[in-house]
C-alpha cells in the first residue's frame, strides 16, 4: 500500500508540474478550424485569443501520452535541465534569468516534481522513518484517548446543530482536524512513540510557541508531522531563502529578488534530488557513501554563485560559505514553522 501511496506522490508531482509548464504539440491529435475553447478560427497551432492548443487529444491512448509525459519527460526537457543543473548550475540559472526558456524546465515546475519524487522515495526506502521507541506508551494512549473524546464530543454538538437545522461546516473543519490528529497518533501508537509533557515560554505567538513546546516535549511526533505535512509546506522554503540570498548582494542594482528566486528554486531541487540520492544510497546499503553526499551542498552553491552573478572565485567562496550557514538558518526556520503550523491545526 505505501508503494502505490509513494508512485500516486510521484504521478503527483509529474502532473502538477506539467501543469505550469508549456506544452507544444504532439502527433495523433484531433484537427480544428476552430478552437474548442473560444470559437476562435485558427491559423496557428495555438488560438489566438486564449491561448489553447489547436489540437487536442479525444483518444484514451492520448490521455496516457500526456499522463506519461508529465511524469517522466517534461516534453523531454528533463534531459536537457538535470545535467546543468547537476554540474553547470550557474549556467542553467543565468540562461534562465536571461529569457532562455524554452529548453529547460521551470524552476518551479521542477521543484514540485522533485518535493513530490523526494517523499515517495523516501516512503519506499525507509528514508523517513521514525523508527521505534517503546518507552512511555501509556502516556500516549492517554493523548490518544483525550483525541477520541474530543472527536466524540465535537460529533453530539454536529448532531444537535444539524437537528436544528444550524449550520455545521465549522464543527466539520474541526472534527476534521481532531481526526486527523487522532490518525497521527495511532500511527505513533503503532510504531511504540512516546508523548511527554513540558512547557515552554510564550515569548512567540501562540501557533508557534505550542509547536516548539512539542518539538521539546514530543520530537519523535514532530517528526512525524514533519513527514506527513511537511511537503505541503514545501513551497515556503522558497521565501524563507530568498533573503538570505539577498544579503549577499544588499547594494547590487544588477541582481533583483527575481533573480534570487530563480537561483533558489533551482537550487532547492538539486538539494532535493541529492536527499533522494542519499535515501537511495542507505536503501542499497552504501550508507558511507550516502554520508559523503552531505559534502557537495557547498560546492554546487559555489559553482551556481560564480556562473550564476558572474562572481571571481573569491566572490564566490566567500558567498558560498555564508549561504551554507544560512541555509542551514533557512532549514531551521522551516522545520519550526511546520512544527507549529501542524499542531495549531
């Protein structure tokens, strides 16, 4: 089951990304003089005013086409990006930037395609596992049942509000959430995960604050919020980065936020794709070697800082250390922030 859980987070990850990428036209496709969207004459291989493919598929074999594309070629794309991405980061970023698109694939299109990739994987190989820890059950036999209570009691409310006609979604969307929370620790209950208790200062806003304390009190559930949500949030590396990257360039009128962006994105998905890297390496039993990939983060950086702003080998290093430090901040930042959002749910 988890298999087919892992491929349907990969199938995922193809089609959103090939939902923000352009698509160009492929044979055994349907022939209009008019587009099916609009009405529209056609006189090119796209409509004119919205933009829709002149052809489309009507076919179930054509439905599988575009499925297999989005997966696995991205219009073949992806065979032009990973190599550059890999060993010409700089390069690829820069010709990006520069407007030389239609070779490569979009920086958040592949993001997506590898987040998705990255913890399907890691459901196959093990790569996210808690592993097992049998000490203090009881107490989470006993959170486990305050959840239950909760959901039961939260339910007799839904029942009297729809008896008397009154609206539920508000009691839906917090039964929904209680449930969830439940699943979560049954799962942990499952695994022999223990729950503490603990409190923490509330110097931070409340959301955030419960999530440390539970990040303190309970790292191993932490941990499995951290897998089970932590690639719906994803997507906020981008921003918590983007800074940081900023402040090695603070008087530049050369390079923009846009630019930044562009840069982490892409570098976000070659991170991705080593953890997957990693994941696979300790799934074949080559752990040593998985341990010897934690060296090439700030080599890449170094080599996409200096192809990416044009920087001398100095500039370069220099940024390339500081952007190691901040990534790690920029991680931190991250896992805090999903922490608290998945127990103020």
């Amino acid at each position: 089951m988890g298999n087919l859980e892992s491929l349907g987070d990969v199938v995922t990850g193809g089609v959103l990304g090939r939902a923000v990428e352009p698509q160009a036209g492929e044979a055994g496709e349907t022939r209009e003089g008019h587009c099916l969207n609009c009405g529209t004459e056609l006189t090119g291989p796209f409509c004119s005013q919205c933009g829709q493919k002149a052809h489309v598929h009507r076919s179930l074999k054509g439905f599988f086409h575009d499925l297999l594309h989005g997966v696995l070629h991205f219009e073949g794309k992806i065979w032009r990006t990973l190599p550059l991405l890999a060993w010409r980061p700089g390069e690829l970023t820069r010709d990006y930037i520069d407007g030389q698109r239609a070779r490569f694939i979009s920086p958040i299109a592949l993001f997506l395609f590898c987040v998705f990739l990255m913890f399907a994987v890691g459901a196959v190989t093990g790569g996210l596992d808690l592993g097992e820890n049998p000490a203090l059950k009881k107490d989470l036999e006993q959170e486990l049942a305050t959840s239950k209570t909760e959901i039961a009691q939260l339910e007799a409310r839904r029942s009297r509000a729809a008896a008397a006609h009154l609206p539920t979604a508000a009691l839906d969307r917090r039964i929904q959430s209680e449930q969830e929370e439940a699943n979560a620790l049954e799962a942990l209950h499952a695994n022999g995960v223990p729950i503490s208790k603990s409190s923490l200062s509330r110097q931070l806003p409340d959301w955030l604050s419960d999530g440390i304390g539970e990040a303190v009190d309970n790292p191993d559930l932490v941990l499995y919020k951290l897998k089970t949500n932590a690639y719906k949030f994803s997507w906020a590396l981008i921003p918590l980065s983007v800074p940081f990257l900023w402040l090695l360039f603070p008087f530049s009128r050369r390079f923009h936020l846009y630019d930044h962006t562009v840069f982490v994105t892409y570098s976000l998905c070659f991170m991705s794709l080593l953890v997957i890297a990693g994941m696979l390496f300790g799934w074949v039993g080559l752990a040593s070697v998985s341990g010897l990939l934690a060296l090439i983060p700030p080599f890449h950086m170094y080599r996409q800082l200096k192809g990416t702003y044009g920087l001398t080998r100095f500039g370069a290093l220099w940024r390339a250390i500081f952007l190691t430090i901040f990534a790690f901040i920029a991680a931190g930042l991250f896992i805090t922030i999903v922490a608290g959002i998945g127990f103020a749910a």
